[in-house]
C-alpha cells in the first residue's frame, strides 16, 4: 500500500471539509462507518446526504482531480448496494473535482 503525504492528505481533508459545508445544506447528512464499509469490501465514502422529503442518497467521492480509477468505481458500487439495502433507498453517486465555486464561512459565536 503506498502512503500518502501529509501535504496530500491535509488537502484532501481541506477540501472534503469545503463541500462539506455545501453539500450538508442540500440534505439529510448520513454517517457511514468507514470502518465497516472496508469490513464488507466496500468502499469509504466521502460525504452521504439523504434527501428529505424522498428516499434517495447521494455518496459524495471528493476529488482534487477528475479522476476515479476502476477499483475505486467498484468500491463505491459496493457501498451503494450497502446503503441502498440497509436503508431500502436509491442511491446515486455524485464525482465532486477541484476546489468548489463558493465556500461557506465558519460564523464564530
């Protein structure tokens, strides 16, 4: 397994944490156990929001690139079935790349 910098790992938080805040505004958030996910073969999810007034998910992969490779468009295909069994939903996959046109400010109290 190859490790990942810390330089890339810290962008890639960066930018989860940016459509975070945007897309969280868009739905119910789900949490989904990485730790499970990888139990089963599945893959981890980015971001999960539900809708709220029908019964479909939207996993979110975040990508600083365009890019999913083959194995990673299989995990995610397995997380889906996952989801959409356990919660009896449709799910459907959104590739969010580059850094997003707005951000959301953090308001300090």
């Amino acid at each position: 397994m190859n490790k990942m910098s810390a330089s890339r790992v810290n962008k890639g938080f960066e930018l989860e944490k940016k459509y975070s805040a945007i897309v969280h505004r868009c739905g119910m958030p789900v949490l989904l156990s990485s730790l499970l996910l990888r139990e089963i073969g599945a893959g981890q999810v980015d971001l999960a929001v539900m809708e709220y007034n029908r019964p479909v998910v939207y996993l979110y992969e975040i990508k600083s690139h365009g890019h999913l490779s083959y194995n990673q468009q299989k995990r995610l295909k397995s997380s889906s079935i996952f989801v959409g069994e356990i919660l009896n939903c449709v799910v459907l996959w959104k590739l969010l790349a580059g850094e997003p046109l707005y951000e959301i400010k953090d308001k300090k109290m």
